[in-house]
C-alpha cells in the first residue's frame, strides 16, 4: 500500500491481478457493496457486538480506502472491501460503517464495533487503551502543498503545516520537523480545505490518503514530497476483545491467500493516480 509494498509489483502484475480478481470472484451477498468476495462463508464465528452485523468505524474521508462521502454511500474500496471479505468469512452479511473521529477511535472512546480502520498506526501509547490486529500494511508520511505554490524540503519547516489531530504526525512535525506552525485540524476533510484555501503551506498525513486527497483535488494540489516512517497499519480492536484472536486469523489469510494484494490492485492505484514510488524522499 505504500511504496515498501508497491516496490514488489509492476504496474502490469497489477493490472493483470485485479483483472483475474475480478474474474473469479464471487457474487457479492447484500450489505456488502460491490466487493469481491474470496474464501469460505462462515468459515469462522465471533459473537459481533451487534447481532447479526459487522460493525466498522472509519474515519472519513479515505479515497481510496472507503469511496463514499457517507458510510451509507461507500460501495467499494481497499478497507471496505478488506471488510466485507473479513464478514463473508464470519457468516455476516451485514457490514455497518460507523463515521467517527480519527481521535476518538485510537483513545479507545468508542463502543459497540468490531473493529475500526482508518489507515491507523500502531504505537506503544496507544496499546494502553486499544488492541491492535495484525499488521496489514507498512506506512509513510506524506506531504501536500497547493500545485501553484509548492514547497521543498528545506521550506517545509519554516512554513505553516497542517497535521490532523490524534495521528503520529502531530509529534513528527513538532518534535521531529520542529517545524516553525502547526496546525492541528479535526479531520482530514478540514485540513485539505485549509491547503485548498491556502490558510497552510501544507499538510501532512499518512501517504495514502496524501495521494487519494491529491488524485481527488483537480489539479489544485501537488504530492511534493515523503518521510519514511518504517511503522505498521492495523486495524483497532475494543480493549480486550475476545474477537481479535478470530479476525487476526482471517486477516493473516487474506493477506497469505493473495486477496489484499489483489484489492490494493482494484482500488488504490486508480485513486492515487500515480505510484508512491515516484514521490520524492526526503529527509527529516
């Protein structure tokens, strides 16, 4: 999903497994959007915390990771879809999407879910009050600026950044950057407005959304440069879940059985529009 993992695949490998992903995938059962679906149904059983359903929180918007303006509108995409697979095994048919902050989810301040993903990096204070899954994906840090007034590496730092609250990249622009102005903006939908309106230089976010956010912008913005961050993305369980031990098995299976490779296919390349290899490293 970002370029560590990309690196492995050429642009036609991929192309060539979301066409044979496509092809040989099952029909999709209601609630479950237009998503392929790989494996067994009901190969595997929890006890949901609501009956009858798979309930995810997600934090909007994620192009690319969820399609969709509202959860009620999302009907594909790499999360969602990694989602839906993960109910088919479990025998739900039912796929609720709960909209909640980025926040809230990694301070553990939410109830009544399955599991939340929102492209969430895995760090040692945030063990204290949420369980991880297994890891399903490496991440990066990605920096935006507006495509008429873009900004260099050294430029970055004496500029205004905008970051998003309750993300690793609050710490990494004050105490790694010591970037001169940080912004701390609710969601991800506010900070790119800001970058939009030029009230920040730029914006700094996993690169993933940096991409989806710019591939989605019209031209406005420019992906200028990345950080290598060298963590983990997982998913966030309720502290102690007696589910994580089931859905970490499906997880693991998906990823050893090709599905989430061939997902990253269908749904992240198009929404980026260009391949995070081509984004410029730069240095701290």
């Amino acid at each position: 999903m970002i370029s560590r993992i990309m690196a492995r695949f050429t642009k036609g490998a991929l192309l060539a497994s979301a066409v044979v992903f496509a092809a040989g995938a099952a029909n999709a059962a209601e609630g479950y959007g237009d998503c392929p679906l790989t494996g067994e149904k009901g190969s595997h059983k929890i006890t949901p915390a609501v009956a009858d359903q798979f309930t995810v929180l997600i934090n909007l918007p994620a192009v690319g990771q969820f399609n969709g303006d509202t959860p009620e509108s999302i009907k594909d995409g790499y999360e969602f879809c990694m989602a839906v697979n993960i109910a088919h095994r479990l025998g739900l048919e039912k796929v609720k999407l709960v909209n909640a902050s980025f926040d809230s989810i990694v301070a553990g301040q939410n109830k009544d879910y399955d599991i939340a993903l929102a492209l969430i990096s895995v760090t040692e204070p945030r063990k204290k009050v949420v369980d991880f899954s297994v890891p399903y994906a490496a991440s990066d840090h990605g920096v935006a600026a507006r495509a008429d007034k873009p900004v260099t590496q050294e430029s970055v730092k004496t500029g205004r950044i905008g970051v998003q609250a309750g993300t690793i990249l609050v710490p990494f622009a004050q105490e790694t950057l010591k970037a001169e102005k940080v912004d701390v903006f609710d969601d991800t939908a506010s900070m790119v407005t800001a970058l939009v309106a030029g009230k920040v230089d730029a914006i700094m976010t996993e690169l993933s959304i940096i991409l989806g956010q710019v591939h989605n912008s019209g031209g406005k913005l420019a992906v200028v440069g990345k950080y290598e961050a060298g963590g983990q993305t997982a998913g966030i369980y309720p502290k102690g879940s007696e589910n994580g031990p089931v859905i970490d098995q499906i997880i693991t299976e998906l990823k050893t059985d090709g599905t989430l490779k061939k997902l990253e296919a269908a749904y992240l390349l198009p929404s980026w529009g260009v391949s995070p290899d081509t984004v410029p490293l730069w240095k701290p």
